[in-house]
C-alpha cells in the first residue's frame, strides 16, 4: 500500500530545509542599508522577460526602474502588467540595455533575451556593478560559459540562471533523498522533452520593421539580414543566435538529471538525431537523443519537439538506483521500490518564477550563493554545448572534465567560442 508523505513530514526530517531556508537580513544596496530599502531592477527582453516582471511585482521592497526591449512593439503588453497592479511606478521604457549600466541606482538586471545575448550582457552588467539574474542557458557556447562564471567571480556579484526548479522546495526536498539512499546508489537519468512544434516556413528578407532595432538585437553576433520568421522566438532553431531544444529545454531537465546524480561534468557525450518533419529554416534537430557518460554514471535526453507524443505519458526525469527507481514531473515525484511497487508519492509545492527571483534578491542582501549560483549551472549549460558540438561534427566527444577540454576533435575547436561583431567582443 503506498504512503503519502505530508511536507510537515518530511520537513522535520530533512536537514536540506534548515541548510535551504532563507530568512531576510538587512538590505545591502548602493552602500545603503536598511530593512526596508528597495532593490532596483531592470528587466531586458520583454517575451520570457514578463514572467519576471510579474514575479517581481510580487515580491515587497522591489522597484521595476526599466523595460528594455529592441522592438518598441514589445513595451504595451509589459506596461499592462504592471499597470494591473496597484501603485507601483511605470518603469522608464529603453531599447539600448547601456543606459541602465550607466545608472548607479539599479542594483539587478534581469536578462530574458535571445541565448547569444547572455553573457555579453551579464558580463556588461557585472563589469557596471550590477547583480545578474539571466535566463537558461547563460551562455550561446563553452568559451562565453567560463567568461560569465569568470566576471561573476571578478566583480563579486550574485549572478543567477533561471532555471528556477532549482529553488522549488518538493525538489530540494528530492534531490536530498536521493543522497540520502532513498532509491539505493543512483546510478543512471533519463530526460523527456516533447512538444508540436510547427514548421517556422522559409523567411524572405524584408524591410526591418520601424518599431525594431535589429543591430541592437544581433548586439554581439556578427550582422545578417533580417529575414520575416526569425523574431521573436524562432531564433532558437539556428545556430547563429540559438542553441536549439537541447539548450532551450534540454537544459533544465539535464540540470536536475546532474545535481539529482551528483555529477559534474561527463567523460562521453553523443547527440544523434536531425531535423526531420519539415524541411524550413529551422537548422537544429527536432527529434533527437543525447548521452552523457560520466564514467560511473549516466544521462540520456530524449527530445520530440514537432511530435508530443500522447499516447505515452513520459516523466521530465526519471532517476534509476539499486534499490529503485524516482519518477520526477512538474506534479511531484514518485518512489518506486526494486520490484516497481509504488512506496511513496510527493506532490509538488510552490513553483513557478517568484520563489528562484526571491532566492536570487535575498542572496544580493545577504551575499549568499544562490541556488542556481552561475558557476554551478554553467556545468549543465556547458553539458548542453557540448552535445550540440558532437551532433554539428556527427561523431562522439570525448572531454576532460579536469581540463575542460575536448580530447579526441580538434575540429571541434571551432564551436568552442564564436565570430563576434566589432565592438561586441565579450571581455571579463
């Protein structure tokens, strides 16, 4: 007979709560402190970046000072976000992200742009004194992967990835167990990531639209024409600016998959898979599976983005140990014993964006490492690089986890970092 475990439950048992518990100490900004001082933030890249916005407005003792966004056509639907909620300040609306460095006041960016985007911004931002809130995966290839964890360290700043489930209690409460032995030795992941996608077309060059800044959109990725299927999201299909499903999605189930596994960084990496139900620009795969081997232990990740799959009901990440087998979702989890007899269901608890900003703005007031410290998750974003690098060379990587090198393809080398614009080159 299977047992429901209550949160009150496990909490009194679990030493993760106590160590994940956060408690607001006196707010330390602009060499102020009090407890009642507002942290100043700015939000750039207004799609993913107006579920920041709404989660800030949550959150007391946050003021929203700037929207930046290349394409003016982006600010109505944000201001009508924050319109909704009482009281609160319409924030200065900009489309160059510098002049919010330039304003000592602002304490946070938060950047939901475009992948080519995050590091150049983040190291920008740390470089202007600012706390760096930057969405999955942090970083377009390896080379930007060390430089933002570089510049974080430089310039001692809080720089968060978003991807938030690493603050969401049910799985730090999870991910304790299985250090704990609950399924015995860990041993093996497996990662599901399926969706219908439609064909994006062939894009034609057309006049750039008035409302948008296309230069200020490429930023740092060297120019090309403006093509009509490319903004505001299908970006994520070509190489150029994007890093395809495996570090759109891939990501986040690859990030619990290694902090679940207790694993850094793996030995073996393959990705085999192609573009396979339209033939359109879209350049990455949308059906495919990737391995990481990490010696003694394993991830897989299985993506079907044109196809969802419904007559299988397929787990975000299931764990497989010695003694067992966790079955992880969106819902909760599951804890099967060795035999497959269900022993324990966990159903999940907060989620969502405002409790990883929250973890993200408490750890600016204490100078604590956030639970997605930038260092620790570029491991799972640099995993997510390297797989796209063995699928565009065909062939199986091998890497140094200690060096952090790719063994056995010097052509390889090629992926490692990118051609930048002039003027944009990142530098910690």
């Amino acid at each position: 007979m299977k047992t429901i475990e209550t949160r009150r439950e496990f909490l009194k048992k679990s030493s993760a709560f106590l160590a994940a518990a956060t408690v607001f100490p006196a707010i330390r900004t602009n060499g102020a402190e009090s407890p009642n001082e507002t942290i100043v933030v700015a939000v750039m890249g207004l799609g993913r970046g107006n579920d920041h916005v709404r989660a800030l407005l949550e959150i007391p003792n946050v003021r929203i000072a700037y929207i930046c966004d290349a394409d003016s056509r982006r600010f109505p639907a944000t201001e009508k976000i924050i319109a909704s909620k009482q009281n609160v300040r319409m924030p200065e609306k900009v489309k160059d992200f510098r002049k919010i460095l330039d304003d000592k006041t602002v304490d946070a960016l938060f950047i939901a742009t475009p992948n080519h985007w995050h590091s150049p911004a983040a190291i920008l931002a740390c470089k202007a004194g600012k706390h760096v809130y930057v969405e999955k995966p942090g970083s377009h290839n390896p080379h930007e992967s060390e430089l933002i964890v570089a510049a974080a360290r430089k310039y001692k700043r809080v720089v968060q990835m978003g991807n938030q489930r690493r603050s969401w209690q049910s799985y730090i409460e999870m991910v304790q167990k299985l250090k704990e032995g609950v399924i015995g030795k860990v041993i093996t992941a497996r990662c599901y990531y399926t969706n219908a996608r439609g064909s994006i077309g062939t894009g034609k060059q057309v006049p750039v639209p008035p409302e948008l800044d296309f230069s200020m959109w490429q930023g740092p990725a060297p120019e090309r024409p403006y093509v009509d299927n490319l903004v505001h999201y299908n970006w994520h299909w070509r190489w150029h600016w994007g890093n395809g499903e495996l570090g759109n999605n891939g990501v986040h189930a690859i990030d619990i998959a290694r902090w679940g596994l207790g694993v850094d960084l793996p030995v073996k990496i393959t990705y085999g898979g192609g573009r396979y139900h339209f033939k359109d620009d879209w350049e990455t795969p949308d059906t495919g599976v990737a391995t990481f081997d990490f010696g003694d232990k394993f991830i897989t990740w299985e993506h079907s983005s044109c196809h969802p799959r419904r007559a299988e009901k397929l787990p975000f990440v299931s764990f497989y140990g010695t003694n067992g087998t966790l079955i992880m979702e969106d819902s909760g989890y599951r804890i099967y014993d060795e035999t497959g007899k269900l022993i324990s269901e966990i159903k999940a608890g907060e989620r969502g964006d405002k409790v990883h900003i929250l973890n993200f703005l408490n750890c600016i007031k204490s100078g604590n490492k956030p639970n997605s410290d930038i260092e620790e998750c570029q491991k799972s974003a640099l995993m997510c690089h390297l797989g796209n690098i063995a699928y565009r060379l065909n062939r199986t990587i091998m890497f140094s986890p200690e060096t952090k090198k790719i063994l056995n393809a010097p052509e390889a080398m090629q992926y490692w970092s990118r051609e930048y614009r002039k003027g944009w080159e990142p530098e910690v």
